[in-house]
C-alpha cells in the first residue's frame, strides 16, 4: 500500500471530518509544538554557551590572581584583584553601565580582528596614578573630568605589564599579542561594535587599601567568534596540568624580580652628647673609632644583608660588596 494519498482519498478524508465521522485531536501537536517554542529576543542574542563562559571565568580568574601580584609590587602596597562575574551583554547595554567620564583603554588583540575595551573606574585610577607619581594613594581627590594626556601615559604605563600576563592567561586557548592602541574617557564616543552585537564582559574588583572599584574587560563575540571552539574546560585543563606549576614558579619569579627594594649603607656609628649635637656646624668633623678601611654595612629594607667596602664607581659614591651577613647575625 502506497504511503501517498491519492486525490480521491484526500477528498473523502475531509468529507468525512466535516460530518464528524472522524475527530480531529490538535491537542499533542499543539502541546509538543508549544514545549518546543522558545522566546528570542534578537536584541540580546546568546551566543556564547554556559562552558565556555565557564572556561572563560576559570581563565581570567587566574589573570586576577597574577595581576593582584603585579600591580602590589608597582604600586608597592597590596592590592588585591578578584574576579566578579562573567556575563553576556550587548554592547549598547555595556556602554550604559559605564561612568562618564571613565577609563577605557581600547585593545587590539592579533592575530584575531576587532578590538577588545579594558574599563577601569575612576574610583581605582586616580589613587594608583597618585601612588605612580609618589603619592600615598589615600584620600586621593577624586576629579569629575577626563584623563589628561599625562595621565594617559601613565595609565598605558601601568596597563602594559598587565597585558603581558593576559597574554600567557591566553596562551591556554591561542596565542594572542595584546596591546594598547587608545586610551578614550567619554563612553559614548567609543565604538566599537554595533550596538546589538553581544559581548562577553568581564568584571573585577579592585581594592588598594582605602579605594575600591571595579574594572571590566569587554570581549566582542564577532573578535573571538573564530577561536570559540577552543573555550572549553577540557581544551584548557589539558594544558594547565602539564605547565601550570612551572608557569606559576615563572610568573611569580617575575613579579618578584620587578619589585623596587630600599638599600642603605651604614658607614659606622659613635655616641655624642646632646651639647655637641647641637653646637655641630657644617664642615664640622665627628671622630669614631671605626678605621678609614673598615667596612660598611648594606641594610635590605632595614635588615642587614651585606657587608661592603665604600668607594666610588666613576663619579658615583658606591659600596663593593665583600660577603655576605648570615642569617640571624648582624656583622
């Protein structure tokens, strides 16, 4: 029996429905047709799946752990750096929740096209500005204006580090050269993307003592469309396992490597009454009982490391290194 009605058959169908001769029962297609209706707002499309945005949020909370380590040691004072949340916006609704005026600093991110926006609030730039130029960072006045040109460089001076560890963060899924191209301050004025194209914007938190504010890393799906396929959980623990703990050792060797210590060098010491510190004039001489090729002692951030000869290098005063202090002793 043939599977196709013929037209005589299909005549006698619908006579017979007419009469009621056969029910018709719309009840299970509807249902399976309304079970698998879903609502779609072409707005805000979601593109990105919940493991990816899962691989991503494990990616950059280890870029905020590594950054928490570099900004302390060029801030020289701790700062500390978490993750927030990663979630997926469009870019109208990104540049919405932003502040006028703000920090953005625009990224273009090769070999993959488009560009990439890092946010960072007003409330965390000015404080660690200040500290950059000598300040404390404490009750720093915070200006409602733009960055200066000066300021602009100081903020690419204190981003470009930051993007180097972004980059090995990255390395797990691609290799990608990260780099500044602009530093912008009006929201509106930055275009980027369409204003319904989706992103996908992650979000830290910043505190540096008394300031905190958050910073946000703004990734267009069209710029990381191509590489999509990589974000997955298993992609990325496959090669963290074999390299992490050495890539760890790596990184943090750096961080350490670019922190500025203090180094004092103690000629001698003598005792003079309270009547002849205040009767001192200069080109005064203080005699000691130190010999004139006696040795100093090198101080590392107030503790005693070194023992050296002072002398001069050209024309810098300097201090020859001779050993080595041991641990628990002071000469």
């Amino acid at each position: 029996m043939s599977d196709t009605l013929d037209r005589k058959e299909i005549d006698a169908l619908l006579a017979a429905v007419d009469k009621g001769e056969i029910a018709l029962d719309v009840s299970t297609p509807a249902t399976k047709r309304d079970a698998a209706v879903k609502l779609y707002d072409f707005k805000r499309p979601e593109r990105v799946g919940k493991e990816q945005l899962r691989t991503i949020a494990v990616l950059h909370e280890t870029f905020a752990r590594n950054a928490a380590a570099n900004l302390t040691a060029v801030m020289r004072r701790s700062v500390e750096t978490r993750l927030s949340s990663v979630e997926q916006l469009t870019y109208s609704e990104f540049i919405l929740s932003l502040a006028s005026p703000t920090c953005l600093v625009v990224l273009s991110a090769k070999p993959l096209e488009g560009k990439l926006v890092l946010e960072m609030n007003p409330g965390m730039v000015f404080p660690m500005l200040d500290r950059l130029v000598g300040g404390t960072g404490e009750g720093t006045l915070l200006p409602d204006r733009p960055l200066t040109d000066i300021e602009n460089r100081l903020v690419v001076k204190l981003v470009t580090p930051l993007l180097a560890l972004l980059k090995e963060t990255w390395s797990h899924v691609k290799g990608i050269d990260f780099a500044v191209t602009e530093v912008q301050s009006n929201p509106q004025l930055l275009q980027v993307a369409p204003p319904h194209d989706p992103m996908v914007v992650v979000r830290f938190q910043l505190t540096m003592g008394e300031a905190s504010s958050r910073a946000s890393l703004c990734i267009p799906y069209a710029t990381i469309e191509p590489i999509m396929d990589l974000f997955t959980t298993q992609q990325w623990f496959g090669g963290a396992r074999k390299t992490g703990t050495e890539a760890s050792f790596t990184r943090i060797a750096r961080s350490l490597a670019e922190a500025e210590l203090e180094v004092t060098a103690d000629l001698t010491t003598t005792q003079i009454t309270v009547r002849e510190l205040l009767e001192l004039n200069p080109g005064d001489l203080v005699r000691t009982d130190a010999a004139v090729d006696s040795e100093a002692t090198l101080s590392v951030e107030g503790r005693p490391k070194f023992k050296g000869q002072p002398g001069r290098n050209r024309r810098n005063k300097a201090v020859l290194v001779t050993r080595v202090i041991e641990p628990g002793k002071t000469k």
